[in-house]
C-alpha cells in the first residue's frame, strides 16, 4: 500500500504555496510529487478580500480529496499586509533556521506554516530585505549541494532583483535592484517609449543598452532611449530591447564594480526566459553563469520546509 | 503719444508663448512690458482638441484689444504633434540661427512663428534634443552678457533636465537626464513609497540621499528608498526626500564624472524652489552655482525672437 495513503484510503498530502505580491500559485505535493495546481490573487491584488478567505477559496476543492497535512507559504504572505506578519529573519540564516522561524496559524482546518523573510546588510552596508526569494535559494541548495559550500553568488532576476551571497549554505547579505519594476514603469508610464514607432523585437538593442550600461552611468543613458527615436529613426521595438540592455547591463556592472564581492559561476534563479537574458548580459561581461528554473526551486524549498514541519507535529 | 499706440488707436503687442507639453503659457508683451497673461492645456494634454483650436481660444480675448503683429511660440509646440513640426536645429546654434530657422504659419488673422528645438551631440557623443530650453538659454544670454564669453555650463532642470554647454554664445552640447519624470514614476507609481507611512518634508534626508548618489551607483540606491521604510522605521516624508537627494545627486554626479566638461561656476536656470533644491546639492559637491528664474529667462528669449521678426516683416 502506498505509504501516501493514510488509514481513511485518502492521501496524505502538503499543500505548499508561493504567495507574492502579484499572485498566488498553489502546489498539492503528494509524496514529492505535484498531483495537483491551482493559481490566485497576489497579497497587493486582493482587491479588498482577506487574506484568509482568498487562501480557503484557493484549496478548499482540494480538502475533498486528500489529508492536507501542513500547508507551507512563502513569500507577501508574511508581511504585514499578508496572512499573518512573520518579522524578518537576521542573516546570517541557513534553511533550518528559515523554518523555526516559521509563524504557525490554524486558518480553519488546516495547520499553516508562514516563512518569515530575510533581513541582511547589503553590500554597502545598508539594510536590505526579501520574502520568499529565500525559500527559492534554501531549494537550490537542496537540488545542488555544492552551493552549499564556501562563498557563492545567486542573483534572482525579477521585480525587484535580488544578488545575494550564500556562505556555507547560509544567507549572508543581499542587494536589491529595481530593475524589473523599473522596466515596467518606463517601458509603459514614461515619456521615453510614447513616440507610437513600430514594436517588434531587436535583440541588437538590447547588446547595445548593455555595452552602453557598461561605458556610463544610468542616470546619463535613459533620455538615449528617447533621442534615438527622436532624430534616429529607431522603432519603439528597438527602443523597448534597448531599455532592457540599459537596465540590466546597470545592475550587472554595479555588481561587478562592488568590492568584496565573491567571484567565480553566478548562479541565476527565476523564469528561464528571464534568466537567459541575464545570461546574454553577462556573457558581454564576461562572466561565466549557470541557471536554474525559479518554479523547480521553490517547490525544492517549500517541500523541504514542509518535511520539516512534518517531522515537528 | 505713445509708440505702442498704432494709429488705429489699439496697442501694438507680441504675443509669447511657451507652449511645453504640460501647459501653455501665454503673454501679452506691450513694448518689452506683460500686460496680460493666460494659460492653456500642454501639447500633451490637449484631449483631442486640436493645437490650432487651443491657440485661437486662449489668445481670442486680446485680439479685441491689441493689434497683435506677432505670435511667438517655443516648445512642444513645435514637435510632430504641435501646431505645426518644426525640425531640430542643429547645435551649434546661437540665437540668431535659431529665430531664421523658425517656421511661420498664419493661423487666422495671425502671424504665428514657433522655434525649432536644438539637436545636439551629448557629452557621450550619443543624439540629444530639447524644445523649449534653447529658448531659455538665450534668454539667459541676454540678461547676463559674461554667459556669452567663452565656455560655460548652464542647467535647466524640470522632467527632462538638461546640462547644456554654451560656446561664445552657441548652443554646442547638451546632455538630458530624466531626473523629474523618474522622480515622479518613483514617488506615485512604484513600490518605493506605497508603504502608508507619515508624510512630511525631511531635509536631512535629501542631503542624504545625495551623498548616497556621490558614493553608490543609482541602481544599487534606489531599493533603500523601500527598506529604509521596512526596517528602520523611516517615514514616506523621509523617504521621499532620499529618493529626491538620491535622483537629484546621481545627475550632479554624472556630470561632474564626464571629461571634457567645461568647469567654474553653473548657471542654474527654472523654477526658483528647483533651482535651490539643485543649489543644495551642488553645495555638498563643492560646486559653485548661480540660479537665474526661468520665467524671467522664458520671456526674455521669446522677446528677442518676437524684436527679430518685427523687423523681419
């Protein structure tokens, strides 16, 4: 008999949750193995919900058919517009730590796990924060243990970029980038992409803004996107891919030019469409990299928090 | 009698304009005097209106009262989606060239004559323009004389600010920086400030914010904007301020880091609370600054261009 299976013929399972800001994505985990997804709206997009009622709403179909043992969340869901606040953790934190620092709340029926975030110095010595992205690199050095050892580099291209250095399987210190959101912004609410020219891709544009991105400061290239559509007849879809190169390439070489940082393979975690951009960037610096696919990381994550909790009831 | 008076009785006036893409500001100038004064919608901001129909009803009341021999306009007024497109001058241009390269239109019972922009090499030797400043600046030059000797840097900051290099009385270089338009993305739009706290000036914290920008790159700062606010217990105010010292500081930084950029003192030229907040920032970089209004200067630059074509006709 199927050890997932428990004394009601029903199986035992963990429902493990990345609840960002923008959404929520919802894995039944029986036995390691996805049987079952589901999706809903991220902590800044509840559109006046709670919290708890968008989370009942999302697993309910899912109590019918299996023993919801824990459910683990990671990510909004613990700040203070979440779930329940979980104050971040002071690195330097390893996973262990991650998870006993976990806020358990009974949300009806089902025992919940929130993952605090992390709070490190980054490497100016400022403060500097993330949650969920931890639980994403804690499954990364699940799924490659030598990331576990000595120093290392892991950059989490997105919204809000994050490069962090692990040292001995520990969160040591992080910095964030706004290059995503920043992306956002000027690619659809600023005055730089608004001249109507033709769209379409232009992966030249993009090595451009990144060689450009190389050679000068930010604040100086950004107006460039504009004038270059302005008296050089670029297209919108040239000045889009350009843009891209520009903020990329700033964030690669601000890394680059910060002191004490470790050297050698970065690791990239996220969305491999993204993660191959960073790749093309990097490449132009060169800088050797290596992937991984975000979502595989932090399933590898929540599922070894959710072991844990297991282990703990 | 006076010589304002034609025979018909009615004054003899110009009309200035300084028609930018937020607002149309208009002038009724009575022999080197404002008499009158109206505004209207930007040429980004008409609503479907067209800019003929804007002009016609915003200057329709002075039309009973003054024989109005000429109507000057500068600005987006003359970009494709102006009154009429007027091409970009090619720098260098002193003021002269600018007035011959203006395009006249009738427009009713109106002679009207709107300015080309400049378009310049940057200090990068990437393609720059600006609309409006030029005109401006040559206001400038005819209020303070020394600003046509020799090389001499002139600032104009607002959305798009522009750092301008003056050769004996030409308008040679020109270098733009988003400065207030990513200000104003980043303090409404984005992530940065969407955390509820207390607002309120802080002007410790622009001062901060600039020495930030004269140590760290642009794209390493900007997220301290956020995590100041999540784990230091900083204010909106506070961090609205930061990020104004941190944006405002990166474009004095940038262009004091460019070679070939004549040094001395900068003439600072705009809104008179901008052109102080510039100054402060400049103080904490050593730099010596003059400000200049950029009202006083708008004016003085479309009075030179009306005087050219009074004579011109």
């Amino acid at each position: 008999m199927n050890a997932a299976i428990a004394q009601t013929g029903r199986v035992r399972a963990a429902v493990l949750c990345d609840w960002g800001g923008s959404r929520l994505r919802a894995f039944l985990d029986v036995a390691g193995r996805v049987t079952a997804q589901a999706s809903g709206p991220g902590i800044a997009r509840l559109g006046g919900q709670s919290p708890a009622t968008v989370l009942q709403q999302t697993l309910a179909p899912w109590s019918a058919e299996a023993d919801i043992e824990v459910v683990v969340l990671c990510g909004m869901a613990g700040s203070r517009t979440g779930l329940a606040e979980v104050p971040y953790l002071r690195a330097p934190a390893d996973a262990d730590t991650c998870w006993a620092a976990a806020r358990a709340v009974r949300d009806g029926e089902w025992s919940v796990s929130i993952l605090p975030g992390i709070q490190a110095r980054n490497f100016r010595d400022a403060a500097d924060v993330m949650r969920g992205e931890e639980t994403q690199i804690f499954g990364a050095l699940q799924l490659q243990a030598a990331l576990a050892q000595g120093r290392r580099m892991l950059v989490l291209p997105g919204t809000h970029s994050k490069w962090v250095e692990v040292r001995d399987g520990r969160i040591a210190r992080l910095q964030t980038y706004l290059t995503g959101e920043l992306f956002d912004l000027l690619s659809t609410q600023s005055s730089l992409l608004r001249l109507g020219g033709a769209a379409g891709a232009d992966e030249d544009a993009f090595e451009i803004g990144v060689r450009n991105a190389a050679r000068h400061d930010l604040a100086a290239s950004l107006f460039e996107t504009r004038s270059a559509q302005l008296v050089e007849d670029r297209s919108a879809g040239w000045a889009r891919a350009f843009l891209s190169g520009l903020l990329i390439g700033a964030e690669v070489r601000s890394m680059l030019e910060t002191p004490n940082v470790p050297g050698g393979e970065l690791t990239l975690i996220g969305d491999p469409q993204l993660t191959r951009r960073y790749q093309r960037a990097l490449r132009l610096f060169d800088v050797p990299g290596q992937s991984l696919d975000g979502d595989v990381c932090v399933l590898a994550g929540l599922r070894a928090a959710a072991h844990h909790f297991r282990k703990e009831s």
